[in-house]
C-alpha cells in the first residue's frame, strides 16, 4: 500500500547511533529506560505524526529495561518493526511491545557479559598490550579501533536482524504467534530472574538460638597451641578436620542456621516476592529501596541481620 509507513535505513541507523548512548541516564528505579526512549525517538517522529500519539509512545518506551547494552541491539530491531507494523494500522499493544522488550533482556544479559567483558575486550587488550609493551602506540589506537569497530558493527547488524525478525512476526499477528513470542519471552524472563534471587539476593539473620559448650577433642584448645610455626600448623590442621564449630569451645547456632538447614535461601526469596507484590501494588521502587536500606540499617545496629 502507497500510504503504509516505512522507517527507511536512515531512520534505523539514527536510532542505532543514538542506542550507543544507552547508558546515558541510567537510574536505579527504571535504570536504562531513558536511554532507550532517547535512541527510540527518531523511530517515534517519522511513525507517529501527532503529538498525542508521539507522547503516547514516549510513554510506552519510558518502562523499565535493562539488559547488556551491547545486546540490546536485537531487541530494537524487533521493537522498530513492532512499532512501523502498530503505526500501519496492525493490532499490537503496549502489552506485547512491553513484554517482548522485557522477554528478551533477561536471556540476551547473560550473553552480553561472557562475549564481550570475558571474551572479546581481554583477547583485543592483550593484544594491544603487547604491543605498548614493545614501544609501539600502535598497541592502545588498535585497541580503541577494533573494540569499537567491532561493538558498532556487532549492534547495528543485529539490530538489523532483529528488525527483519520483528517483521516476520507480526505478518501472523492473527496466528497468535505474536501472543506466542509474547508469553513465551515473558515466562523465559521470568524464569531467568527467579534463578538469579539466591545469587544477588542475601540475608543472614544474627540472633543465637542455641549455645552449647563442645567435649574436649571438639575444639582447639588454644592455651596448647604454641606460639611459633609448628603452633599454627597444628592449628591449622586440628580446623582442617574440626571445621568451622572446633574454633572455639562454644558452639553458637544462629537463627541463619537453622533456616539453612530447613529451606535454604527461602528469606531471600519471600523478600523478593514481597518486593514485586508492593511493585504489583504501585508502590514506587525508589520507596522500596529507601525503606530496605532503612531496615538493613536498622536490623545492623540491633544485631537481628
């Protein structure tokens, strides 16, 4: 159709210059929603021609996202061919271009970290290294060039494909294989962020349940311990096969412990759930953090964390 709105190659590589400044406005309560609303309006100006419909899609683009900014370029691909096909009249909503925004961040994240900070950034240092090392400033410009060659190369061909993918998918919006796509990132996100709680999240609760003194033989007997090498090696060794209860007489169980030995992890996991039951609740994430840091400091100072 003559009047269907397409964003030509122009508009795309504006909107993957301006993704290189994902990071911009960072922030802890959407974190790189404002940078990626930034790289977005290009994209915005040349679909939507209203200003209601512009701010409408500023709006939808100013949720929260984070994921690796180097990844992030599939996923405006996708985004892009979402909005140009919303534009044009297809039935998507914010729903969807929300949850395949959010769908794919999680799993692209663990991608990012492996292939770029632990892979591609020490092989290009080494080699630049090597070279200063042997007089040469060839060894820091080369750096500089390939990493940026090849980051500016790697997000535009994938932002690219990403583009080309999101226009094969909502071609079958009536097939449900959007609604598909949708769900199915939506609960891979999910999944991802749910098996991560134990890794970030942690907490240790410090009040003594029990406090029992050891037999002789359970513990080191420090007053036999001599004070020179032999001393310490013999100390070491009785901890070796002691473990951590033989440093002292007393054996102190804290409430941790015995939460440990029940459901391992399980405070962790009722705060994040509690976390995104107030989110669920409109309660801001700014009010979140400020009341954790709150009771973290709190639980600190009267020895319950």
């Amino acid at each position: 159709m003559s009047d269907q709105i397409k964003l030509t190659q122009s508009d795309r590589m504006a909107v993957a210059w301006r993704h290189q400044f994902l990071q911009g406005s960072w922030n802890y309560e959407r974190m790189q929603n404002g940078g990626w609303c930034f790289a977005m309006l290009p994209a915005i100006k040349k679909l939507y021609h209203s200003k209601e419909d512009q701010i409408a899609a500023c709006k939808r683009h100013m949720e929260f996202y984070n994921t690796h900014p180097y990844v992030s370029a599939p996923v405006m691909g996708v985004v892009l061919a979402l909005e140009e096909e919303r534009a044009n009249g297809e039935a998507i909503d914010d729903a969807a271009i929300q949850g395949v925004k959010v769908g794919m961040m999680g799993p692209l994240a663990g991608v990012g970290d492996p292939v770029f900070w632990f892979t591609m950034r020490p092989i290009l240092g080494a080699l630049g290294a090597s070279l200063a090392l042997g007089g040469s400033i060839v060894g820091p410009i080369l750096f500089f060039v390939l990493w940026n060659v090849i980051r500016m190369g790697f997000m535009w061909y994938t932002q690219e494909f990403g583009y080309k993918l999101g226009t094969s998918i909502v071609k079958d919006v009536s097939g449900g294989v959007l609604s598909k796509i949708t769900e199915g990132a939506s609960i891979l996100g999910m999944f991802i962020i749910g098996s991560l709680v134990q890794r970030w999240v942690s907490i240790s609760f410090k009040p003594v349940v029990a406090s029992v003194a050891q037999q002789p033989g359970a513990f080191i007997d420090w007053t036999k311990i001599e004070p020179s090498a032999q001393g310490i090696k013999s100390a070491l060794e009785q901890y070796s096969s002691l473990g951590a209860t033989g440093l002292n007489q007393m054996k102190v169980t804290t409430l941790q412990q015995n939460l440990d030995m029940l459901i391992p992890g399980a405070a962790a996991l009722l705060l994040t759930l509690l976390c995104c039951w107030l989110l669920k609740k409109n309660v801001s994430p700014i009010v979140i953090i400020l009341a954790l840091f709150l009771i973290g400091i709190a639980a600190r100072f009267t020895g319950v964390m």
